[in-house]
C-alpha cells in the first residue's frame, strides 16, 4: 500500500531550479529534507529575500523568496495544482505550491520493481495536438502503445470479446444482437428528449440506443474510465460533448458527423511518456516553488487578500486555487462557507485498488491481444478490469515477462476494493486463471490502494458547481478533478484556463 499521508516537515520539491517573481526570473536551489526556520544568511533585494542556506554554500547557489504577498497560493500539488501553478507563472505571477504529501503528482503514481516499469495511477493520456506541444516543451518523450492497443475487449458471457472497431464489423458482428443493431441504425431518426432532468448516463443511452448497447458497451466503459455506475453519473457532467451534440442536433450520430464535418472533431491518440507518467508532474514542478509535506491548516480573510496557513508559517496571496479533492477544500472552507463546505463534503469518490501483476509469458495461456478487458457489471467479475500493460509498452518489463495491470473497485465493485490483500490477491489470481490461463504463481504483485479513487460526477456535483462560483468572486478558485472532468487531459486544460483568467485580471501584475 502506498500512503500519501505528510509524515515529514514542510520541505521543498527537489528539483526546482528556478521559479518566477514579479517580471524577474531566479536562480534557485531546492533542499531536499528538513526545511530551515532560520537560514544562515538573509540578503534584502528589494521586494525579495534571497536565502543562503548553510549546508548549500558549495553550491553558491540562491533561494528567492517574495516577501511581498504571492499572487495566487495553489493547494495541492496534483496535475490540476501544478498545470495551473505553471501557467499562471509563465504569465510572470509570484506562485507558491502547497502539498500535505511528499511527492508531486497525487494520483500520477509511477513504479518500478526488478526491472519493471508501471503505473499505480493513470496508466494512459488521451489527448490532443496541444497536449503534445505542451509535453514537448517540458522536454517529455512520448511514448505511443503497441499497434494491438488498437484492439479492445468486453468481457461477454465469461470469456472476453473484441469490441467491433468499425461500421462494418458492428453491423456484421455478433458482439450485438439484431435488435441492438437495429437501435443504433435508427438512431438518428429517435427524437425522443429525456423524461427528467439531469438525466444520468444510463437514463440517455438507454432512451438513446437501448438496454443491450447500455449493458455491454457504455457500463463497462463508465466503470473502466471512471470507475462509476452509470445510474447515478449525469451524463452532462461525466459524456457531456454527446448531451450537447443531441441537443444541438437531435442525434449522436448526426450531431457527431456533424462536428466531424465542420472541423470540431480534436484528434486524440492513446500515449505515454518514455519514464512513465509521473515525469509530467515532476517536470512540472522543476520550476516551481513547490512545498512538501506542508499542509494548508487554515484560509483567512486578510483585507483584500488571503492569510494561507501552512506548514506552521502564514503565507500571504491575493488569489488562492484549490486543487485537492472535495473533501479535502470543504475541511478548508468550512469557517468561510460553510454551504460550500456542506456542498463539497458531499462529492462522492469511488474507491480503487490496483493490482500489478509480473508473470513469465509461459504461465499465461490465453493473453489478450490488445490493450486490456473491461467487465461488464452483468458479467459478476471480480475485477472492473485487466490491461495488458507489458504488450502495450515494450522494454518496461523484462524480456519473456508479461505484466497485468487489474482494477478492483470502482462504484460498482466497492465492497472488492476494501478487502485485505490475502483475500484480495486470492480472488484476483483465481480471475486470471479463469480469464487469461495464468498458471502457477505469480513472480510478483503489487498492491496500491486507492480509498477515493475517483470523484463521482453524480447530481451532488450541481451544488458543488453553485458554490466554486460563489467563492471564485471572493477570490478563491476550484481547479480540481471533482469538477468539469477527471482525466489528466482535462485538469491541464483547466489549469491553463484559469492561470490565463486570473493573470488578466490581478491588479498587481503590470
């Protein structure tokens, strides 16, 4: 089990090398370890401190530090936080990170072990011409999957499926039945609107493509992506692009050809980064100042900024971002709005625990060929799925090793999530036997435990929206996973947008 839980003083991340204030750009030195109440020598430059730390004299190297008030103070040092944090300094804003735990990153999790690579978190992006220029100058490699990612399965009758990739292949398949088949044909001649709002993801495929498209395709999909149950997601806060092309078009299939035909269709490739995902957040917070292990205790109004307390020091911004999960920004919130807070404590996160499994090649006797299997509800498997994460990416494992990335959780396999290892890697490796032929035991596994996963776009979500509006006019903004979309993709963009709203519009920038 990996812990985020801060068990160390407030440190700094260790690999910033600069970072902004004001219009002037710093060098800079990061201490890794213990931070320094009082330092050896203190020079005042104008508005800066500049800091010579003791044990880092060889270095000749400087710290900078604002004593003016910061112009924004990001809680939280996941990819939200840190998007938002490189953005707003890119913009020439004095930016201050703030992270309970001791790692950048939150989710992102990247692991090795005896010559493996994987991921405990994310294991793919998805994303656009624009995430890939972005990565480029953080000075990333991608890496993109193997051809066979291509290929998806459904678990359908206790044995995995290829989902049809294409026109021809659904109507002359037999994943679906004839009536399935039918549903969807007709598609775009159903003007049926929903009986209620807001309408969840099952209420709009079901009246939209019926039961059978519902069951095999969209429940597996919505548990594998967001470990959810589409009965209780709204299918505006979790698909929202298909509710508006209905409603702009009648149809999915006429509202999505149509974006098609006018240019709004953004391609997206599946990809990684050559040392896993983690390197983003890590070449993120490079230019950072970022602090670890140092928790935001309490937020108070100070005139016309904000006092931020943390790490036992009072840190002075006109604008702070929230970038940690619900529950997390209603502890903070609940001596300023406390609706707010009652509104965000209410955000439901879906658990997940991740299971990485290395065998030998030989041990598996029906390996999936392509990029992993979801698992229908319906089907009662143990698991919400498998990728095949070995195949995908070449050289992160062994040569004649395999790996298998499992999912047990979600809000539709709570109960799984929970269970103790023993119990848990037992019923996992009896679903691998039956699934893929896995024989004999496992050269590895490792078990990382998720207790809130994922945050749930349920209708709870409505009032939570309601509220980040409220706060963001008394200068306190949202930029989290638990709103406007959860995949990394998503909480960069966010980030980019709100580090560009709000260095427009700081009064103290020139």
């Amino acid at each position: 089990m990996i812990s985020s839980r801060a068990s160390r003083p407030c440190c700094r991340a260790r690999a910033a090398r600069s970072f902004s204030t004001g219009n002037k750009r710093f060098s800079g030195f990061t201490h890794q370890g213990r931070c320094r109440v009082m330092p050896a020598l203190m020079l005042i430059n104008g508005q800066n401190a500049i800091f010579w730390h003791a044990d880092t004299m060889n270095d000749n190297t400087l710290q900078t530090f604002p004593l003016s008030p910061l112009h924004v103070a990001v809680v939280g040092a996941g990819i939200s936080g840190l998007s938002v944090a490189w953005f707003m300094a890119g913009q020439g804003m004095t930016v201050r990170v703030f992270e309970s735990g001791e790692r950048v990153g939150g989710k992102i999790r990247t692991l090795g072990q005896n010559g493996a690579l994987f991921e405990a978190g994310p294991n793919t992006l998805m994303a656009g011409d624009a995430h890939l220029a972005w990565l480029a100058e953080l000075g990333l490699q991608v890496e993109y999957p193997s051809a066979q990612s291509r290929h998806r399965f459904v678990l359908s009758q206790g044995r995995y499926r290829r989902l049809p990739g294409g026109p021809g292949a659904l109507l002359f398949g037999d994943f679906f039945s004839m009536g399935a088949k039918w549903r969807m044909l007709s598609e775009p001649f159903r003007r049926n609107r929903p009986a209620t709002r807001p309408e969840t993801v099952a209420g709009f495929f079901r009246r939209r493509l019926g039961d059978e498209v519902l069951a095999k395709a969209v429940n597996p999909f919505v548990g594998g992506v967001f470990a959810g149950d589409p009965e209780q997601l709204l299918i505006d806060e979790t698909l929202g692009v298909l509710a508006e092309v209905e409603r702009t078009a009648g149809s999915i299939s006429g509202g999505m050809l149509r974006k098609a035909l006018k240019g709004g269709m953004q391609r997206r490739n599946t990809y990684s980064l050559s040392g896993g995902l983690e390197s983003l957040p890590r070449a993120l917070a490079r230019t950072l100042d970022v602090r670890l292990s140092c928790p935001v205790t309490a937020l108070r109004p100070s005139g016309a900024h904000w006092q931020v307390e943390a790490g036992g020091q009072s840190h002075l911004a006109e604008q702070v971002v929230l970038a940690l999960p619900a529950f997390g920004a209603a502890r903070l919130l609940e001596e300023i709005d406390a609706e707010a807070a009652a509104a965000f404590a209410a955000i439901r996160y879906a658990p997940m625990t991740v299971v990485v499994t290395r065998l030998r090649c030989t041990q598996v006797m029906r390996p999936l060929e392509g990029f992993g299997g979801l698992n229908p509800a319906a089907e009662g498997a143990f698991a919400a799925g498998h990728l095949m994460t070995g195949a995908l990416y070449p050289g992160r494992c062994a040569e004649g090793e395999m790996l298998i990335t499992s999912f047990v959780g979600g809000a539709q396999y709570a109960a799984h999530a929970a269970l103790a290892d023993e119990e848990l890697l037992a019923r996992l490796n009896r679903e691998l036997a039956d699934l893929f032929g896995v024989e004999g035991e496992a050269c590895g596994q490792v078990v990382v435990r998720w207790p809130e996963a994922i945050a749930q776009g349920s209708v709870e979500v409505l009032a939570a929206r309601v509220a980040a509006k409220r706060l963001a006019a008394r200068g306190i903004h949202v930029c989290a996973s638990f709103l406007d979309g959860v995949s990394v993709p998503d909480c960069m963009d966010k980030g980019k947008k709100l580090a560009l709203q709000l260095a427009g519009a700081s009064p103290s920038l020139p």
